[in-house]
C-alpha cells in the first residue's frame, strides 16, 4: 500500500480528523484561565473543528462546507499564533528578561499540525475515501 493510499483510508481520515483538536489546544495551562482573555479562541476553533468532523463523520456529508471551517479554524490558529509569538516570546521585565522557550516551541508545533492538516485535508483523495464505506 503506498503512502497516498494508506492517508486515503477511511480510517486513517477518521482518526485525524478525531485527532486534530490537539493543535488548537496546544497551549501552556495558564492561558486556560478564566482570568484571561486568550482562553476564548482555541474553544472557539475546536467547537468549529468538531462541528466540521461530525458532519463529516457522523453525517457523512459530502457538502464542502465542512472542510472550509475545518481550514478555516486551523488557518486562524496559525495567523493567530503569529500574531501572539512576541508578546509571548519573553518573560519577565526589565533587566530580568528571558526566552520563553516553552510557549515558543509549542507555537512552532501547533503552527507546523495545523499546516499538515491544511495540506491533509486538501487532499482530493482525503476528501473521497471519507465518503466510502
């Protein structure tokens, strides 16, 4: 089985389409606080990511729509990560700066899974094998 192939099967589509909320979510835990305002986006991008991979699923839709919000929600991460990398890329203040490394790599991998499952889901052969049974 090639690779073309093997990203075309069924179930392969399923499970990264079940995964592909972890580069919306790949965020450190405090920006899951209440308190902030950053806590919003990455929930609406998964409520948008899930609404889009039930229809897909559940549904078995053969309507675009549902592939447009999925690259709709995971282009927005990786314009929204961009914007957010140099307020996030220090800590500190004054003379005491340092590198925040932790954000900055999870910036680097969530934008690089979101790229993949742009480039994944653009796929014409990803879009068809989800409609075969």
């Amino acid at each position: 089985m090639s690779f073309r192939q093997a990203i075309a099967n069924r179930g392969v589509i399923v499970a990264v389409l079940a995964l592909q909320v972890i580069p919306l979510l790949l965020f450190p835990p405090e920006v899951f606080s209440p308190t902030t305002q950053e806590w919003w986006l990455p929930a609406l991008l998964v409520v948008m990511a899930l609404i889009a991979s039930g229809e897909l699923i559940l549904r078995r839709s053969d309507k675009l729509w549902p592939w447009y919000l999925i690259s709709f929600a995971h282009g927005f991460n990786i314009i929204s990560r961009m914007m957010m990398i140099w307020p996030k890329a220090t800590l500190g203040s004054g003379d005491n700066t340092i590198v925040n490394w932790g954000y900055l790599s999870l910036t680097f991998v969530s934008m690089l899974l979101s790229a993949l499952m742009l480039w994944y889901t653009e796929q014409a052969k990803v879009r068809i094998g989800l409609l075969r049974r």
